[in-house]
C-alpha cells in the first residue's frame, strides 16, 4: 500500500527510452500525478 501525501511520490520509470517508457512519461504529465521526485532509468 502507497501513501500519498502532499508532497507526492518518489516514482522511478524504467526502460524509459522504450515505448512503454514514453507512454508512461507521457501518462504521468498529462494525469498530474502528484510526483515528488522523478527518475528516468534506460537499460545498459
């Protein structure tokens, strides 16, 4: 179970250069996901 409070979640995206990477990016912005700390992570 997640807590959200007011100031947001920490989120890690992995794969981020991929399809389901940018989908997510974009689902995040586009939702306002109330995000305190973002990180974008490729595979080597």
């Amino acid at each position: 179970m997640t807590i959200i409070n007011e100031k947001g979640v920490n989120v890690a995206v992995l794969g981020a250069t991929g399809q389901v990477g940018m989908v997510m990016r974009r689902v995040l912005d586009e939702r306002d996901f109330p995000i305190k700390d973002l990180r974008f992570m490729a595979s080597a």
